[in-house]
C-alpha cells in the first residue's frame, strides 16, 4: 500500500530527527496530542502550505479507512477538537491553538505588522493540523501493524460517561501515586513465587 509506505517513512524520518517520546507529565498532555509530539512536528511542518480544511478533510479519510463509524471537528480561539467513534469506542483529542498575541514579535524581538502577525498565526494554524494528521495516520498504522491495539494507543482519549476522557480521570491517580512513592516493581513477580 503506497499511503503506508509513505506514512512509516515519514514516521521514521521525524523519529530519528527528534527521538520520539511522548510526555505523559502534564494532565493537559493526556487530553491533548502528546506535546513532545508537537515539538517534533514543528520542525515537520513548519512550512507548510497544505490549507487547515484539506487537513481536517486528510483525518477524516484516514478515521474513515481505519474503521471509524463517526466524526467530528470544531474550535475555539484556544483549542480545535477531533472527535470520532471506532469498535463501538468514542474518541476526543484536543490540539492546542496558539494565541495570536504569541506572535507580535519576530523570532528575533522585533514587533510584527498586523498583515505579518496574521500570516505567522495562520501558519501555526496550518502546522499544528498537518502535525495532527501525521499523529493520526501514525498512531493507527501501528495500531493496524499490531505494535499496540487500537484501545491502547488511543486510551487516553477515551470519552468516559461523564464526558471526561480517561486521561483526565486517570492523571490525578497517576500524580497521587507518584507522589506517595508507592508503586509497584518495575517487573512483577514471577510465577514461580520468587520475589
């Protein structure tokens, strides 16, 4: 399949530019796309001109040819949402949006006009859903190549009955254990008894 040869280069290309790791830290990364993952793609994406629409469109067809039975997208000035059922599961990721006040300066510290402060706004735009649909695309194939099931690479953006996602339930549980230092061995117990 040539889109899956195509994906898993690009997938690799990134992960040996960056050693992909995924940031598991933040609460808002377990209800967000992963921000290593982001900072990854900064560099992947950050000349784009693949219009934000034609992205959207690229996720859906991707959900779409990986199973999923509904789909949905929508935004605010600080965060666009992707929600999606597949196996009977529904899905919500939220991608981040910068604020445009973020890019009153240059990289260099000098102010922007408005028309140039417009344009770099709406290339972060554009990077942040190219990087979401390479996010996308990745997490499924390996999902499909049987690395990870579909469950366990999209967990933490489960929709649980009380509208939270998994991540946000699960990560004060995550905190508090951390914080007790109680956790259990890296490497349970064998079967044997031997501890």
């Amino acid at each position: 399949m040539i889109g899956a040869r195509m994906l898993s280069t690009n997938f690799h290309l990134c992960a040996e530019g960056e050693k992909l790791y995924l940031d598991w830290s933040r609460l808002d990364a377990l209800t967000t796309m992963p921000l290593a993952c982001m900072r990854m793609m900064s560099q992947y994406a950050s000349e784009t001109h693949v219009p934000v629409e034609r992205s959207k469109g690229e996720i859906e067809r991707i959900l779409r040819r990986y199973g999923a039975e509904s789909f949905m997208h929508g935004w605010d000035r600080l965060k666009a949402v992707v929600g999606f059922d597949i196996n009977g599961r529904r899905y919500r990721i939220v991608l981040p949006m910068p604020d445009t006040q973020s890019f009153r300066l240059t990289e260099t510290g000098r102010a922007r006009v408005k028309s140039s402060m417009d344009a770099a706004y709406e290339q972060a735009i554009r990077q942040r859903w190219r990087a979401m649909a390479l996010w996308i695309k990745a997490v499924l194939e390996a999902a499909e190549a049987g690395i990870v099931t579909l469950e366990e690479v999209l967990q933490p953006f489960t929709v649980l009955p009380n509208g939270q996602t998994a991540g946000q339930w699960l990560a004060p549980q995550i905190e508090a254990a951390y914080q007790s230092g109680r956790m259990p061995p890296l490497l349970p117990a064998g079967r044997g008894g031997d501890e």
